[in-house]
C-alpha cells in the first residue's frame, strides 16, 4: 500500500466521521441556542433545562438517520475489508 492510498483511505474516514456526526452536532447547537434564548428571555437558569431537550432530539436524530448511519458504516468496513483482503 502506498503513503497516497493511506492518505485516500484518512481522507475518506475524516470525511465519513464528519458527515456521520454532523447532524448531531447541528441538532444540539440549535437546540441549545434556542433554549438559551427561552433562558435569557425567562431568566430561568437551569441545567436540565438545557440536558433534557438536548437528550431527546439526538435520540430523535438517531431514529431518524440510525438506519442511514449504520449502512454507510458497514459500507465502509466492507471497503476496508476488501483493501485488506484485495492487498
């Protein structure tokens, strides 16, 4: 294997570990904001206010993308598999 294929092969797992969390992030920084918002506006200082909301809209984001993630996440082992076996 060539220092160009492991630098291809990092690329594309960089590449898939950003797009495989990146809803999660944006899901949490908007849930946030908006409940920062709802904090200052109310002056309502409390933490579970900002964990639970936080919580329930990754696991939705988890129901609704789990499928997706976990294939694109066997399509890569797949590949990886093959560039192990294939040499």
């Amino acid at each position: 294997m060539t220092d160009l294929e492991i630098l291809d092969i990092l690329y594309y797992t960089f590449q898939l570990a950003l797009r495989l969390t990146m809803p999660f992030l944006l899901t949490s920084m908007v849930v946030g904001i908006v409940i920062a918002i709802f904090q200052a506006a109310t002056q309502i200082n409390e933490q579970t206010m900002t964990f639970v909301p936080k919580f329930l809209s990754i696991l939705a984001v988890m129901g609704f993308l789990g499928s997706t993630i976990l294939a694109a996440l066997q399509d890569f082992v797949r590949q990886m598999i093959g560039l192990i076996v294939g040499g």
